[in-house]
C-alpha cells in the first residue's frame, strides 16, 4: 500500500519522540535540579493528563467544553471531603471521589449535550460558574474561602521524596488516560464518535446513536478529569474554590488540546508540555502579574493562524514534504490496465469519471 | 404491500405550510419516485419521515411499525437509509472510513478495531461497485462533487437498508455517472431493495421507477406508473410545464 511507505518518516519520527519523552519523563525525579523544578514537573504533567482527559470530548466529538475546569474541581473536592470527612484511605477515596464525578457527569451531560455549538460552550462555562458559587457558600461543608486541607497521603514523606512519588503517580494517570483514548481512537465506538464531530445529522442518518456516543464519551472524560483533580488534592493539600473551579483552568486545558493538536493522542500532551510550562515559567518571571495570560493569548493566536490542526499535524505535514507524494485523487493507470478496464466494462460503455 | 406510509403528515415552518395533511405509501420493492416543483415539500418530507424533522401532526410508518416520533438512528435501524440533498460526508475523514462509519455494531463489538478485515472488504466492495475504490485512503473533502456523491451512496448501502431513499442522486452529476448511479439502483432494487427517489432529472425518473408520486404544494396530485404519469394533465400543468 502506497500510504504505507508515505507514512515512515513521520511515524518513525514520533516512535522516536514518544521513547524519548518516555525515557526523560522517567528520569525526570532524578536530573531535576531541585524540588521546585520538580514540582513544576508535576504541575506540567497535571496540565497534560487533564487535557489529555478533555481531549476524550474535544478531539472526537468536536464539543468544546469550557466546563472541565469544574469537573477536575469537583474530583479534587470529593477526594478531599471524603478523606477529610468521610474518613476514607486517600487512594480509595481518589477512585471513588472519580466516579462520583463521573456519575455527577451524567445529568450535566444529558442537559449539556442536548445543544451544539456555541451554546454548548456557554453551557460549560455555567457549570463552573455553579459549581464555584456553591462550594464557595457552602462553607460549612466545604470549608468555603477559607479553603479545605487534605491531609497527605504519606504523611513520614519527605517534601521532595513527595513529589517524587507524585510525580510517577501523575504520568501513570496520563499513560492510563493516553491508553484509552487510543484504544477509543482505533475503536468502532470511536468511528462513531468521529463521525459525530464531522457531521452530526449525518452520523444520526446512518443509525449512530449519537447522543448516547457523546453521553458515553463525556463521563469518561469526566471520570478521568476528577482523577486528575483528585490526585492533584492530594499532592498540592489544600483547596481553595476560586482556583479549583476556575474557567481558567477549562481554558488551559482547550488552549492545550488545540495547540497540540486535537486530532492526535499526543496533541494535549505536547500542548501541555510547551504552554504548561511557558505558563510557570511566565508566573517566575513576572509574579502574579497577569502577563502570563497575555503571553498565553499571544501564543494561541499564533497557533491558530498558522497551525490551525495544532502542532503535530504541522509537524507532520512538513515530515511529509521529505517522501514522494501519492495522494491525489487521480489515478494514474497504464494503457494495458485501460485495455483491461474497457474489456471488463464491456457493453455497458460507461466512462470512469474520475473527476466527476 | 405498502413498506413506508404517511398518514395526514402536516409540517409548517412559521406561516408556510410545507407539507398539507400528506398521505401517501410506497411500495415494497419498487423503485418509486417523487417528483414535483421546487418547494413542493419533497425534501421536508424526506426529513420528516427520517425523523430529522418532528411534524406538526400525522403519523409515519414503515413495515407496519408506528416510526413518527422515533430518532433518527432508530429509524436508520428499522431499515430506512438516506442521501442528503447538498450531499454531506464526512469531509475530514478518509474514503474508506467514511464507509466504515455507517456499519452498526453494538455492545462489546463497540470496543473491537474499526477495520475490521469483515467490514473493510465490505466497505471496499460498495467502494469498487461504485468505482472509487481507488480513492479508499483519500480524506473525502478532496472528492470531487460527483465522487462525494458516490461516497454517500457507498456509505448507505454498508448501513445494509432495505429501503433507501435517495434526495436528488443526479444532481451536479455528469451523464455516464448518471447512468452508473441508475444502473445501480435497478440491480440492488433487483437485489430486494426498495427505493424512494426524490429526482428532477425526468430521464431519468422515467427509465428507472415502477410508481411515481407527484407533489404539489405539500401534497400529492397524482400517482401512478411512468406512462400515466407522463400523459397526466395535472402534472402536466403543475410540473412538467407543457
């Protein structure tokens, strides 16, 4: 097969990428400087498994969802409010605070998922609004503004021996979350789901029962994404309503998703990698200002001119250019295999139209 | 024996009133054809019965079955397929994918690859009867009009339909494709399946349908084989325009 041979020099290309990602990323506890940097590791690879998890709505189905900000909140505070009160061990209550949002995920589907467009992404960004407004009020429950402490999992840990235990906590999360995504991608379930973003009534047409796909596809989006905001309370241990339910944060997660590429199950990761980071780098540079969001902007803006498919796709594009093309929708044929085709056409004199 | 029957459809979009009380059945394993001016209602009615568009009033069925206020997937289920006028694939998808999309499986199948070697030799048979095999790992937004047509058509049929209502299958289509695509529907319409053709190419309609139904203002003036058809004042004033 033609495609075959076309496709080596990109999938080499990210083979390699991919080991190599691997290997820093599993040395990374142990060439970090000092714990700041490998905080901000943890931080980074934060940022990738939770555009990792938005991407399971986003990349297949087409919907943009401003509203996982508020999904990974409530997974940081189920985490925390069942370990706090519910006096769980920290992991149990990690998975069971995950499908707690994943079954919250239901009803907000089924309402959010009824609309397309732009009116989904209003949707999204009312349920961070709620949410934020009610674990803000509900003080005596959640510990309001005055934030809610997680205690540590590993309470004789050491500050740095803490992060690095994390640390491989949070990039086994992505390789699981990286691991269904591509099992959904090669899947017929995902077929559909793709169908879905490239044309809805079309998909419907031909019996894809697209609204339970997109309800399926968003509570495991959901699951994944309380995973990470889970995880994330009990690394970091405190949580305060105004940063865990943070249209910001849903933001981050698209901005990433998009700058990597959608289409790909590497994308958010390697958005993650260069906006996370630009981001942590930019808090460094310039405190609290709010340059760092300026920079952000700039840099989407950029992307989206001359990447519009994200960096991966541009990528491969240009690893293409390198190997002899045979995409075109004309086919060149030989006149033996014309004489051929005639033959077999016979009577019925119809004229191939190739280009219609 | 009807298969697909409407019964006092009524569907208005604000003070327009598109489809007027619309009775009308078609036959199982005919080739039918509804024909009528531009805004009669053909393509609102096509909605209708799909389940794209919910009616004001009347009642759908099909092989008996009560299909009015079911969604569209089920309709597709129950064995109904479809084109689309402004033909719509999936433009960001390859060929064979495109295809692939319209198989229907269920349960743990949904987990199982995509290409399966069953539905990939499938897909690539509709694609070879259809003369765009060679085009199987092309994203379809770089098909031509014709050859997105074709695509279409290709991904119904893999949906496996017993009835397949087609919305204008030559237009912006050169004359051999039209022969390719007439040709077509005479063998599978051979095969067992049943056929409801929206078309303005008259030719066409003609050469290929065993019952015609012409549409005037959201409801059928007349029925009837090709050569009442042709010979029927009615239509004669309302559509042909002789």
């Amino acid at each position: 097969m033609p495609s075959a041979s076309r496709a080596q020099p990109a999938r080499i290309a990210g083979g390699v990428a991919v080991l190599a990602f691997a290997a820093v990323a599993l040395a990374f506890p142990s060439i970090a400087p000092n714990p700041y940097i490998l905080s901000v590791g943890i931080v980074v690879l934060n940022y990738a498994v939770l555009s990792t998890s938005w991407n399971f709505v986003g990349g297949f189905t087409g919907y943009i969802s401003l509203g996982h900000g508020a999904l990974a909140g409530l997974g940081a505070y189920s985490t925390g409010l069942l370990v706090t009160k519910g006096g769980l061990p920290s992991f149990v209550a990690l998975g069971v605070g995950a499908l707690l949002v994943a079954a919250i995920a239901v009803p907000i589907g089924y309402a959010a998922l009824r609309v397309r467009g732009a009116s989904f992404v209003i949707v999204s960004i009312a349920l961070v609004l709620i949410t934020l407004l009610v674990f803000q009020s509900w003080a005596s429950f959640t510990g309001g503004s005055r934030g809610l402490n997680v205690p540590r999992p590993f309470p004789g840990l050491l500050r740095p021996e803490h992060h690095r235990v994390f640390f491989y906590l949070f990039l086994a999360l992505l390789a699981l979350a990286l691991l269904v995504w591509w099992l959904i991608d090669r899947s017929r379930f995902g077929l559909g789901l793709k169908a879905i973003r490239e044309d809805e009534d079309k998909a419907e047409a031909l019996g894809t029962p697209t609204f339970a796909y997109k309800l399926v596809v968003f509570v495991v989006s959901a699951f994944f994404t309380g995973l990470a905001g889970g995880l994330y309370a009990l690394w970091f241990g405190d949580l305060d309503p105004i940063f865990q339910f943070s249209i910001l944060t849903g933001s981050y997660m698209v901005l990433m998703a998009l700058l990597g590429g959608v289409r790909n199950l590497f994308g958010p990761l390697v958005g993650a990698l260069v906006v996370g980071s630009a981001l942590e780098y930019f808090k460094v540079e310039f405190g609290n200002s709010p340059l760092h969001l300026v920079a952000t902007g700039v840099l989407l803006a950029l992307v989206v001119l001359f990447m519009p498919d994200g960096v991966l796709p541009a990528l491969g594009a240009l690893l293409r250019r390198f190997s002899p093309t045979t995409d075109s929708s004309i086919r060149e044929v030989t006149a033996a295999e014309l004489a051929a085709e005639r033959a077999t056409i016979g009577g019925e004199q119809h004229a191939q139209p190739r280009n219609g | 024996m009807h298969s697909l029957e409407t019964v006092e459809l009524t569907k208005a979009f604000g003070g327009n009133l598109v489809l007027d009380k619309t009775s009308v059945s078609f036959q199982h394993g005919k080739v039918n054809a509804l024909i009528g001016p531009n805004g009669s209602g053909k393509t609102t009615f096509f909605n209708c019965v799909t389940g794209l568009i919910r009616p004001d009033s009347g009642r759908v069925s099909y092989a008996g079955a009560d299909i009015t206020r079911r969604t569209p997937h089920a309709i597709a289920r129950a064995g109904l397929g479809r084109t689309f006028q402004l033909c719509r694939v999936f433009p960001r998808m390859t060929v064979l994918d495109n295809v692939l999309a319209a198989t229907r499986p269920r349960g743990a199948n949904l987990l199982r690859g995509a290409r399966g070697r069953a539905e990939t030799d499938r897909a690539r048979g509709w694609l070879t009867k259809l003369g765009i095999e060679h085009l199987a790992g092309i994203e379809a937004r770089n098909l031509s009009w014709g050859q997105q047509k074709l695509l279409e058509l290709a991904g119904v049929l893999m949906s496996e339909p017993e009835t397949v209502l087609l919305d204008e299958p030559a237009g912006g289509v050169n004359p051999a494709l039209l022969d390719r695509i007439g040709g077509l529907v005479r063998d599978l319409n051979a095969e067992g399946r049943t056929f409801v053709i929206v078309e303005h190419n008259m030719d066409l309609v003609m050469s290929i349908s065993d019952h015609i139904v012409v549409f005037d203002r959201g409801r059928p003036i007349a029925e009837g084989p090709p050569s009442m058809i042709r010979t029927d004042e009615r239509v004669l004033g309302a559509y042909l325009g002789v």
